[in-house]
C-alpha cells in the first residue's frame, strides 16, 4: 500500500507516524512534509491549491490512498475533486466540510437542531452587528469571522469596548480578508475546553479518547490564542457521564441533524467543547483532526488508524472496534520566539539525540538543511511522553524538553497540570468518602 498524507504540521507527521505502524504500507508520501516527516515519508512540494497537481502525483506514484490534515483544501473541495476521478481519499466533502468552513452555518445548524451552543447573532452588515453588540449587556463577549482564518478568527474580548473593535477590525479593517465579511457575535462561556473526536462514515461512529489543548500562548491562558501550545489525553474533565452527556446531547444529534439535511459526512468531526455549569456545549466545530490533539490521541489509540480510515471511506466503520491503550499522553509544543506574532526562521535545533528513544518527536516548523535541523516555523516541535499517568507524563515530557534548544524556543510549562490537580481532588475525596463509608 501506498499512502499519501497532505500537510506539514505535528499533526501529520504524527498522522505518518500511526500510518506507517500498518504491516501493508510499503511506502509513505507527504505533500509538504516537513523536516521530521522527510525521514519517514518522501515528501513534495505542491501548493495544497492545485488538486489537479496533487491527483497528477497520485496517479503517477500511484497512491492507494490520500489522507487530508487541514482544513482548506477539505472546504476547497479536494474531497469532490477525488471522487470525481474515483481516487480514494478521506475526509468530508466540500458541502459537508462547511461546518467548520462557515461559523454561521454551523451555528444556525446547531440553532435548528436544538443542539447546546453559545447564543449568537450573524451578520453580514457592521450596522447591523453593531446594533446587536449595543443591545447586549455590559460583559465578555465573542467575535468571531465567519471564513476560515488560520485558527486566528475568533476574538474573545473581556468587554463590550474591545468587542466593538474587534467587530471594527473584521468587518471594516478586514484583517482576515473575506472571512471577515460575516461575523458571529456570541456570549462567553466559561469552563474547561476538550476536544472530542469523533469519526463517522455518515451512518456510524466512534469516538477517540478526549483530549485538551491549551490554545493560549503563555502559562495560565494568557496572551494571544495560537494553533495550540500543547495537549494531552484522555482530560478527567470528561468523566463517563459528561461523555454520555456530550453523545446524548451534542454527537448524536449533530448527526442526525447533517443526515436529516441531505449531508453525508464521511471523515472527523471535531467538537470543540465548553464544559459550561449547565452542561457541555459546542464553541465549534472542525472537520479534520486537531493539532496538537492528534499528537497525543494517536499514540494512545491502539487500534490500526489506516484500516479505521479506509474503512470509513467505504462506509463499513461498523467492522471497526475502537481500542486504547491505558496510561496518558501529553504533548509540549517549542515555538519560535515571537510566535504567534512575527518570528525568525532558520535557528539550528539541537539536543534532539539526548531525548529518550521512548519519547516522541513529531515535528511542525522544521526544514533539514544539509545534515542540519533549522526552523521553518512559529510552531517548530511537538515532544510526546505517555506513561502510565498524566502526572508521570507529564514528568516525561519535560525533562525531555530539557533537552532540547535552539535560539529563542519557548513554550508553556503548565501542559495539563490543572487535570492532575483536579484528578488530585477527585481522589482525596473518592478517599474520604471511603473513610465516611468504612
Ligand atoms: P474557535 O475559533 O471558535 O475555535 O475559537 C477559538 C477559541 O476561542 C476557543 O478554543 C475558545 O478558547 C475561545 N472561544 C471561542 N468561542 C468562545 C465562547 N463563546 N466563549 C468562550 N470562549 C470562546
Ligand atoms: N487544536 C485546535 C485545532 O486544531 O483547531
């Protein structure tokens, strides 16, 4: 078998990583690729744009079967564009990948449906959206662009000021362009975020396990959002019947709801949940993986990813049973100085040969450069520990960052440490109810 991945992030190489664990798969391909993915796959530089290109690729090495990582080229239509040549490929289908290409289609689904979201206003008119804002009581508010804006859309300001500019800064400035040009105005929730994975062939499902990613790029969610600094699975905050809740109220019916409207989704859907005192809700939805997530819920999932995919491309995910391995994963990412805002590129990265063997690696913004490593990106590495639990993990994952350098790297030193507090909690409780029972 031959298998091509698209993209060159963390979250393909460790996509490449899984994938090539399957005995069939003889040789691995990357469209970009990075200069991790390069050692294990052979990678090309085609724009992620030109589908006649990449299918040009896929006929001449002759690819068994394409996998898609991002976003845009799913809510471009890379899917149809396959299909339409018999070339097989997963992920959803451009009217399907809409859920996480349009912020107001999503919400207005969720609205018809009756399934738990953040009240919301759409708009395609500033008058109009800054008539709403004015109505709506002193407080934090959500602005969000509707289009696509590398992860960067949604603006989350503490109060009706900066939302007010915020709306000023997509609707008029346009700084995220066309996406800009409808906006959803939301209310603040607050809680603990996780994101649930969730694969479907449009008829069945399974889920993976729950993971948290920690969007802000300093410790304790502070400063600008970012792709994700870090993760880790399964998160406690999703106990069994929060899981049940968020499957009962959120999964099932979101489901049915793209069934009842014509769509057959065929790929992941992503819930990005609040876990809000009245219960879970969706703050979005996204129609591929989640970087960084899949750097932690792939190492953990023992089950073949390849034969799962294929399975769900044909529309039999019913053959497939869904194992985990125990224990927990947690992910560091090393950004660039300066990231999320402008950065440097081309620093040497050292230390990589003093992390442990049983320590993962996936690179993001990496280039090889003769025989050595440079950065190439805002996010540069994700580094991998699982153990037996987050707190050992956690450990893990650490000492082996120690390791590792190049000029200005930063990154957060608080992954998952409220999860190990809470579980903490949990335990001196479950303890002293025992106590109370004996
Ligand atoms: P989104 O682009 O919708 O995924 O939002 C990016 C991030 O902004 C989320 O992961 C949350 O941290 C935050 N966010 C988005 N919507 C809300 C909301 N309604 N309330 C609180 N935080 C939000
Ligand atoms: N980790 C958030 C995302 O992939 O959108």
């Amino acid at each position: 078998m031959k298998v091509l991945v698209l993209g060159g992030g963390g979250r393909e190489h460790a996509l490449i990583w899984k994938l090539s664990q399957n005995p069939e798969v003889n040789a691995l391909y990357c469209i970009p690729g990075n200069g991790g993915i390069c050692e294990q796959a052979i990678c090309a530089d085609i724009p992620l744009t030109d589908f006649r290109a990449i299918m040009q690729f896929v006929r001449v090495y002759e690819i068994d079967f394409t996998v898609v990582g991002p976003e845009q080229p799913l809510v471009d239509g890379i899917v149809d564009a396959f299909q339409a040549e018999r070339l097989p490929i997963f992920g959803p289908m451009r009217r399907a990948a809409r859920l996480e290409g349009s912020k107001i289609f999503a919400k207005q689904l969720m609205q018809k449906y009756g399934i738990p979201t953040a009240a919301f206003g759409a708009f395609d008119q500033y008058a109009d959206a800054r008539r709403y804002l004015d109505a709506l009581p002193e407080g934090p508010v959500v602005v969000k662009a509707d289009g696509l804006a590398a992860g960067k859309g949604s603006l989350v300001c503490p109060d009706k000021a900066s939302a007010r500019q915020a709306l000023e800064q997509l609707m008029q400035d346009r700084i995220f362009q066309e996406a800009g040009s409808r906006v959803v105005i939301e209310e603040f929730m607050e809680g603990e975020e996780a994101s649930l994975f969730v694969l479907t062939d449009g008829t069945d499902y399974v889920t993976l396990l729950p993971a948290q990613d920690f969007k802000r790029v300093y410790d304790n969610d502070q400063g600008k959002n970012t792709g994700g600094m870090g993760s880790y699975a399964p998160t406690p905050f999703v106990t069994p019947p929060v899981y049940q809740t968020v499957i009962r109220t959120i999964v099932e019916p979101t489901l049915e709801a793209l069934q009842r409207e014509g769509i057959v989704y065929r790929g992941v859907l992503y819930c990005g949940l609040m876990l809000t005192a009245d219960g879970p809700r969706v703050v979005e939805f996204n129609c591929r993986f989640g970087d960084p997530e899949t750097q932690v819920v792939l190492p953990l999932l023992e089950t073949d990813l390849l034969e799962m995919l294929m399975a769900i491309q044909r529309g039999e995910l019913r053959r497939i049973k869904v194992r985990n391995r125990s224990g927990a994963a947690v992910c560091v990412v090393l950004a660039s100085g300066g990231y999320p805002d402008a950065y440097e590129k081309g620093k040497v990265i050292q230390g990589l040969d003093q992390v442990p063997d049983d320590v993962l690696i996936f690179h993001a913004g990496t280039q090889k450069v003769g025989e050595r490593l440079v950065t190439s990106g805002g996010r540069v590495l994700g580094v991998t520990a699982l153990e037996e639990n987050l707190e050992k993990a956690v450990n893990k994952v650490y000492q082996a960052v120690d390791k590792i350098s190049f000029e200005k790297m930063h990154y957060r030193r608080d992954i998952a440490r409220k999860a190990i507090e809470f579980l903490k909690q949990q335990s001196a409780t479950a303890s002293e109810e025992n106590e109370s029972i004996n």
